[in-house]
C-alpha cells in the first residue's frame, strides 16, 4: 500500500500483540519504502499494551502515534519527529558522488539549509570514501534527522582500524579528510560490532530547519 499509494493510516483498535518486537515491523516498512515524504504512516487507537510497546521501542519517532483517525489523518500531513533513510552503497569509486545526492535529496525534503546539505554530504563522502578503500565490504548508509540534529552513519564489515579512525592530533592520524570531519560535525565516533563497525557524525541543523 504504501508502496502504491504513498500515505496509508493503520487502525490498530483491534490489533492484539503477542509478540513485542513485531511492533518494529512499521518502521521497517516505512524505510523499505523509502521514507518520509514519499512514503508516510501512521497508526492510530492502539491498546494499551500496543502503545506501551510501541513507545518502548521508540516506534513513534518515525511513524507517529495517534489518539484518532482523524487525528492520524492529520498527522498523515506532517513531518514525523524522525526521518532516516537507510542505502547499501556500493563499493566502487563512483560511491562518493551518489553519496552526495542522497545527502541533498534528504536536505531537500526537509527543508534545510544548503550550506548544511554542502557539509553532510562533504561529511559522508569522506565516510564513504573510507569504507570504500579500506573495508572492501558491503556498507551501509544511514542518514536521519531529528531534534538533535542530522546524523550520517556508514556500516562496514570491517574491523576497527586505530590508523584510520585516529583523531586529527593524535598518533597514527593520516590525511585530512577525518580533520574536515571533525570541522564540520558537533561530534563523531566510531562503534564496533561483532562483524565490522559503524562511524556516525552529528552536524548541527540550521535555523531554516522545521524543528
């Protein structure tokens, strides 16, 4: 449905949950579908039990919760508290310059200022580019928006590598494209996993921003 037509509202009145992390099933599909505003969900009447569970799990932040149809209805029409939209990128030298139009379409949508969209796709194209030429792996990019500010993580299968994520200043730092990282995010920081990593920088939202 959403894949058709774009806008669909879920009646969740006489829904049971048996099971809680099926509530996770919403954003899934949500950002299978490619997202805010392309595609826009959101539920309406749960139990009291579905809205606990769906609070638990932060389901609300990407697809809002309503009291009502009507107000669900409403809701259908306004940006949710989250947008993420998630890409496997390849691993191939062309990466960099799709990177950056995925940056400025999500800045685009979300009405934010072009000097931002410039640094978050500068920002990911640097992540990027690193994971294409060191990791030799599938990655995976995410990018989201919310109060805080707008978030660009890249995922790898590779290991953590202390000469490649060293700090600007610090021992085993090469090149400068981490340094221009660093000047242009709030923060950034690399997360290991049990099969690879993932690097996440935070850059500030500017005042044209809806939030």
């Amino acid at each position: 449905l959403l894949l058709d037509r774009g806008r669909v509202l879920v009646d969740l009145s006489d829904v049971e949950l048996l099971w809680q992390p099926a509530v996770d099933v919403f954003p899934t599909v949500l950002a299978s579908a490619g997202g805010w505003p392309l595609a826009r969900m959101v539920l309406a009447r749960p139990n009291a039990t579905m809205a606990s569970a769906l609070r638990s799990a932060r389901v609300p932040l990407n697809v809002p919760l309503a009291e009502s149809v009507d107000e669900a209805r409403r809701a259908l029409d306004e940006r949710p508290p989250r947008v993420a939209r998630t890409y496997d990128v390849p691993s191939a030298a062309a990466a960099g310059t799709w990177v950056r139009s995925l940056v400025a379409s999500l800045c685009e949508d979300c009405l934010l200022s072009d000097a931002l969209s410039g640094a978050a796709a500068t920002v990911a194209t640097e992540l990027i580019t690193n994971a294409v030429t060191h990791a030799c792996s599938p990655i995976h990019l995410t990018l989201a928006l919310d109060r805080r500010g707008l978030h660009v993580a890249v995922r790898d299968c590779a290991p953590t590598s202390v000469e490649t994520f060293a700090r600007p200043g610090q021992a085993g730092y090469r090149g400068y494209g981490l340094m221009v990282v660093d000047s242009l995010c709030r923060r950034w920081g690399v997360t290991p996993h049990a099969d690879g990593k993932s690097v996440c920088a935070l850059l500030d939202v500017g005042p044209r921003s809806r939030f």
